[in-house]
C-alpha cells in the first residue's frame, strides 16, 4: 500500500463537487464518462455505508437507485460474503495508516450472477473532505471477462502440458515396447545366421534356420512398415487412390490370409452378408483390406484357441442412389477390454496394461492406423467391449457405387432354387438374392427338410433347378444329405455346397456322393450367379447339343502345352484343339509338364492348359515351378487353369499360384477358345 497523496484525495474531492455542482453538470458528465467503472464513497467510520456512487457503479451491479437504497440500504452488502470481511478490514487499515491500495474481490449482481472486480482505494480524511466526514473514496472495475480469458488460456495450457506429457509418455512406452519388439526378431535373425553359418555343411539345419530367419524378417518388416503408415498419416501425406473395388474379392483376400492363423489357433470363423445389393464399389481397395486385416488379426490375436470370430457385412439404405452405406461388423468371443482402456483404443501407441496379453506381439498403432483411415473415408468406427466377453468393432463408411447397367438373366428366370442351411440368417440371405436374380428361392433348415423337399417337387415333376446345400448341419449333415438326394430322386438336380471352411479334403468325398459344385461363403449374389449359370450352360449343352464352333484362323499353329492326367479328357481336349488348328502337346502331370518346359526353347510353347487336381504334381505346384524357371517366357507364358469343379474359390487360388485365367469342365468349347483368343491374339 501507498500513502494516499494530498493529489489523489483532491481528485476524488474535485469529482464530489462536479456532482454536487449543478452548473458544471456537463463537465461532470464527461469526466464520470471517462472512468471505465463505478465510483463509490463509502463512510469510514463504519466502512459499509455508501455515501456517494457514480460512473457505472449501478449499472455494474444491476441495480436501480432506488433499489440500491431499499434492497442494500446503500450498504456494501453487494460484496460476496466470501470477501465481504476482507473488503472492510482493508478499508480500516487504510483509515489508520492513510495509504491508498488495490485490490480484487468478488461481488454479486442483482440477477445473483458472481463477477470479479479490480478497486482502487483512496483514504480521505475528515480535515481535507468538503463535509467533514471521514471517507474511502474508490474506482471499481469489472474484470470478469478478462479473468475468465485467463481462466481459459491457463486451461488451456494445462490441457497442453497433460496432452504434451501423454504423448511424450507414450511414445516412452512406445519406444520401450519397441525396442523389445524389434530386438525379438532381430536377436533371431542374427543367431539363425551364426547357427547357419556354423552349420554350412549341414543343409537341412541351414534350410531350417533361413526359414526362421524369413518369419523374423517379414515380422520386422510388419512393424516397421506400421511406424512409417502412421507417421505418414499424421503427417497427411497419405492420400486415398480411388479405384473399382470389388467388395468379394476384398473378402476372399482376407479370407485367405487370415485363415491358416484361425486353423493353426482352431477358432470358428464365419463371414455373413446380408442386403448387399452393390458388390463393386469406388474407393481404396488397398487401405479398405488394410482396415479389414487390422480388425480381423486383433480378433485373431486377442480370442483364445477354439473361440469364435465374425464378419458381418450390411449395406444400408442409401439416400444418394450414386452411393451405398456399408457396416462391416467385426465380432469375437475374445479377452475383451476394461473401460480405462476403451477412452484410449484409438490413441496412437495405446496399449492395455494386462498380463494375459503382455507376451502378444504389437505396436499399438493398428487400431489408430484404422480410425484414421476410416475417417479418411468419412466414415466412422466404434467399439463395444467387456472384459471376458469379447469384443464388437462396427465400421460404417459411405462407399462410391459401380453404377453398371444391371443385366438381365433370362434363363435364369422362375427357376427354383432351395436353399439348404442351420442357420436362418444364412437361408433368408441367400434366398433374397436368388429373388434378385429372378430365380424362385426358398429354404430349409436341416438336411432332413431338404430330402423332404425335394423328393415332393420331384415327385410332381417340378424339380429344383439346383439345392444349394451347407456342408455342417446338425442331425444330417451335408455329406449325408447329398447321398440320400441321389438314392431318392437320382442325378437330374444338381447339387452344390457351401461352407465357410477349407473342404478340399473332403470333396472327393462330396463328389463320389454326387455334389456337383462348390461354393465358399460369404454368399455374394455374383458368386451365386457364377455356379447357376454353369449349370444353365451345362443344360443347354446337353439338351440342345454343341456344334463345334467355326475355325477360329487367329489360333491356327499356336502350340498349347495341355497338362491333363485324365487319359479320356486329355484325348478329347487334343482332338478339340487341333480341330481349330493349335498344336499340342500333352503332359499326364505337373511334374512331366515342367520338365517339357524345361527342355523346350524359350518362346516354344504360347500357352498351357493346366489341370488343377493331379498326382505327383498338381497345377498349382506346377504353375509356381514354371513361373521360377530363370527364362523370361517362364514369366510371360499365359497359364490357364482347368478344373473340373465348378469351385469360386479356385479362381482366387488359381492366380495366387500364377495362373492367368480360369476354364471350367465339362469345356464349354465357346467359352474355351473365347479365352485363349484373349490371351493369344
């Protein structure tokens, strides 16, 4: 505090004679004018009593005068009561010392709103005032505003500083974690290369340390690969490449991928679709699958041996006809995660503090990964979860349509299809589609029905154009629902089976039953087509007949390598073919196939027709021999994959092996030779 100067108590003397003084009524308004706040002279013997006010002393408090004079008596009492005594005991200390100060306090308004206020206090005694009374003369100022702003900016700087440290202790964890991840595979990389090279003379055990080097490497490769994304994504050099996706190939590729890690942990898997009406869609097929696997392989990795995992997939109803809504529904029956955990899922290197999952390999940037590629894609991700029962990741993104003109299938039309499943999910689907293909569709729910069904249509002569039947049913299962068809109703319906697991070591055992066809689930409505329409073809071939097409010049003299073990079908693919004019040569198996290759001159051969199922080598291990031949025709060759199965699932196979192309048996000679004009002309 100040000794209050003989100026300061003039000043305050002056203002009270301006307002005292009728004739100088202008120049006292003007003067008040100049003050930013509320003027007030308040008795110093009692130090509550407000003797004078001016200014916006009123209109700060919200009060009128007359109810600053009925309501607070012209007292102080507007003060908050929390500050009210420090308030006077200042003034009581100024009265004796004469030192003037400053000082902030609280005070309340009329509406009851709290504000602050900055006062300046000035002693004025009875010897200098005009009246002889003792008083503190005061400027107040209403810096509510300004307190709050700093209020903000303070929490706002502490909420940097939390948000500064979390990070900052994050990515300490992060890099503590990653050290101990990156020093994993590197301490087996290094110690399989010093057992290797100790080992030179030993093949097998050098053999064997190159494959663990290979797993330890590409592991190395996923976490690195993981930093640099999201250090791209944060940074926004990440942008989405557009292109025709097709949602059942994005599927089947996580499928595949994902499928031994399910087999080898021995977990149910299953993939449902439901009113997926658009299957080609415009978007980032890359990043789409990279969101897929992400999930997929968290759902892996946290779900016990034997657990359960799902995929669901709906499309929504859209109000732009030029785009769809889609749900992808990510489900398992794993470990789960505690409430602490779920607030920061998404946080880049976040990882849940928990024993059982403490030896789980990861970086704790996938699910961060994935929020920011969904949300590139204006879309959104959410999660439910509770300890101990598993978790639900639900990803819903507008996706771009494929407007193609749908096409009409007019032998398809009426024709009855019955759909042969446990689950009513899976039967509803299938049969809705089937009513989009303009087919009949209907369904049953066990394989007992299914005989039942069946038979009656037979028996009426209005057979099932095709059952499509699941391979694991309870009761009667698939197996023994196909060889109770075939010893009622014969081998007129043909009979094709789903299921969402790896069947090829059970369809030779399918097919001596009389399933005529294989189809993997998820049931998308192309896949459905594909297989029906063989059957239309194969019908059409049998009723009407199949007059050998018109030589097609643009083959004549190209040399086929035909790879068929089949004595019969090989001799009727040579005549067929050299009918047109090619020139084949045949090979009984893989293994003879590559070594013809082998010996021929680069460019000898312009094509090979592959058989897919054979002894001592089948297409696939031939394909991928022939592809690592070190021969630039070893590369380029047209492979063309044959099959005797109308399986969808191969197509995918045949091209992860290095095929080119896919022809089905029975040989549709249009569809045959259509193919290698394709690739030969």
């Amino acid at each position: 505090m100040r000794k209050c100067r003989i100026g300061t108590a003039k000043f305050f003397t002056l203002l009270l004679l301006l307002y005292r003084t009728s004739v100088k009524d202008q120049e006292r308004e003007a003067i008040l004018k100049t003050i930013p706040g509320g003027l007030a002279r308040v008795d110093a013997r009692d130090c509550e009593t407000v003797l004078w006010y001016g200014g916006k002393f009123l209109e700060m408090l919200g009060y009128t005068a007359g109810q600053f004079i009925h309501e607070l008596h012209s007292k102080c009492s507007y003060v908050h009561p929390d500050d009210r005594e420090r308030a006077a005991s200042l003034m009581r200390s100024i009265s004796k010392t004469g030192e003037y100060t400053v000082a902030e306090f609280k005070f309340v308004t009329r509406s009851g709103e709290v504000r602050a206020l900055t006062v300046t206090f000035c002693y004025v005694s009875g010897e200098d005032s005009w009246d002889g009374i003792p008083s503190i003369y005061s400027v107040g100022i209403d810096i509510t505003e300004e307190r709050r702003e700093q209020e903000r900016q303070r929490r706002a700087l502490e909420d940097a500083y939390q948000s500064l440290h979390v990070a900052n202790l994050a990515k300490s964890n992060f890099l503590s974690s990653m050290s101990h991840d990156i020093r994993t595979p590197m301490n087996a990389i290094i110690g399989m290369t010093a057992i290797a090279r100790a080992n030179l003379h030993e093949p097998e055990k050098v053999n064997g340390c190159l494959g663990k080097i290979n797993v330890s490497s590409m592991h190395l490769l996923r976490l690195i690969n993981e930093v640099l994304d999201m250090s791209k994504i944060e940074s926004g050099k990440v942008d989405l490449v557009l292109e025709d996706v097709s949602l059942p190939d994005v599927v089947d590729n996580i499928v595949s991928i994902c499928r031994p890690m399910m087999v080898e942990k021995q977990q149910e898997f299953k993939v449902n679709i439901f009113n997926v009406r658009n299957e080609h869609v415009i978007t980032d097929g890359d990043r789409l699958q990279q969101v897929f696997m992400n999930l997929l392989s968290n759902a892996i990795k946290y779900t016990p041996e034997g657990g359960k995992i799902s995929l669901t997939i709906n499309e929504l109803k859209s109000e732009l006809p030029t785009k769809g809504n889609y749900e992808f529904i990510f489900t398992d029956n794993g470990i789960g995660m505690p409430d602490e955990y779920m607030q920061h899922i998404f946080e880049p290197f976040a990882r849940a503090k928990d024993e059982s999952i403490s030896k789980i390999q990861g970086t704790g940037l996938g699910l961060a990964i994935t929020q920011n590629i969904v949300q590139m894609m204006n879309g959104t991700i959410e999660v439910q979860s509770r300890p101990g029962a598993g978790s639900i990741f639900t990803v819903s993104v507008p996706l771009e349509l494929q407007l193609k003109e749908e096409q009409e299938h007019e032998e398809l039309s009426g024709l009855p299809v019955l759909v042969v499943d446990d689950e009513l999910a899976v039967c509803e689907s299938a049969a809705m589609l089937l009513q989009e293909l303009g087919m009949r569709g209907s369904w049953v729910l066990s394989g007992a029905e299914a005989v039942e069904r069946v038979v009656e249509a037979h028996e009426r002569h209005d057979d099932f154009y095709a059952v499509i039947l699941d391979w694991k049913m309870p009761d009667m299962d698939g197996l023994e629902t196909v060889r109770v068809i075939r010893k009622r109703v014969g081998a007129k319906v043909p009979i094709i089976i789903i299921s969402a697991y790896d069947y090829s070591n059970i369809e030779k055992e399918f097919i001596d039953a009389g399933a005529d066809a294989f189809i993997s689930k998820p049931l998308f409505k192309s896949k459905m087509l594909h297989v029906l329409q063989l059957f239309c073809d194969t019908c059409k071939d049998t009723c009407d007949g199949e007059a050998v097409p018109e030589l097609h010049k643009e083959l004549a003299g190209k040399r086929v390598l035909l790879v068929e073990d089949n004595e019969l079908n090989r001799e009727i693919a040579v005549e067929l073919l050299e009918m047109q004019g090619l020139q084949v040569e045949a090979a009984e198996n893989g293994k003879s196939a590559v070594e013809l290759f082998v010996r021929s001159a680069p460019g000898y051969y312009d094509v090979v027709l592959m058989d897919i199922q054979m002894p001592v080598m089948d297409g696939y291990e031939a394909t991928a021999a022939i592809r690592a031949l070190p021969r630039q025709d070893a590369v380029r060759i047209p492979i063309l994959a044959l099959t005797a199965n109308a399986f969808v699932t191969d197509v995918g196979k045949a091209k992860n092996a290095g095929m080119n192309d896919h022809i089905t048996k029975p040989i549709n000679l249009e569809v045959l030779f259509a193919t290698l004009y394709k690739w030969l002309v």
